[in-house]
C-alpha cells in the first residue's frame, strides 16, 4: 500500500511524506519517504483490524508511530519519540476528501 501526505500552508505546499507498506524479510514494515530525506523502516509491532503500531528505536525522531482507525473514513496517527512513553509527540488527524 502507498499513502502520500503534504504540508500546505496557505497555497504552498512546504513538504511532503510517502509511506511504503510493505512485506520486508517477513514482516511487516512501515517505510518513510519525508521531503527527499533517507527513507527510514519501521516494523510492525502491533497489528488488529482497528490499530496498527510501527517502531524503530533506532531512529532519531520518531520512535514510534501508531495509526488509529476512527470511523470508517478516518483514522489518527500518534508519533512518539520515545517507546514506552504514554503521550504522543504529537497527533495528526487524517480524513478521506474527495480529489
């Protein structure tokens, strides 16, 4: 699966992400392609039909990111810079919208 985000401030967009869900050495791996950055992998450590946690705690910022379905449409992801810790770096809200 492949998924695309912007950061539009005004009319301007001011960077962009692509996310690469994919099957790597067996499992399931989240990969990170922020505004012509290094690609960076995150495995999968928690998976259910409602909630999906992806980690790689050797990475500087984040650590740790969990997507969160809330409606059927919609889902919130939570981006950590630490494992383990209860409160989210911070949170980001996504939507479906028509194109």
């Amino acid at each position: 699966m492949v998924g695309m985000s912007r950061t539009v401030r005004g009319d301007v967009a001011t960077g962009y992400e692509f996310i690469l869900l994919q099957r790597k050495d067996g499992r399931l791996t989240c990969s990170a392609y922020p505004s012509g950055q290094t690609p960076t992998d995150f495995q999968a450590t928690e998976v259910s039909p409602e909630r999906m946690r992806f980690e790689n705690p050797e990475h500087d910022f984040p650590r740790a990111i969990q997507y969160e379905r809330t409606s059927l449409d919609s889902l919130t992801a939570r981006v950590y810079g630490e494992i383990g810790v209860v409160e989210p770096a911070f949170v980001l809200r996504y939507a479906r919208r028509e194109c």
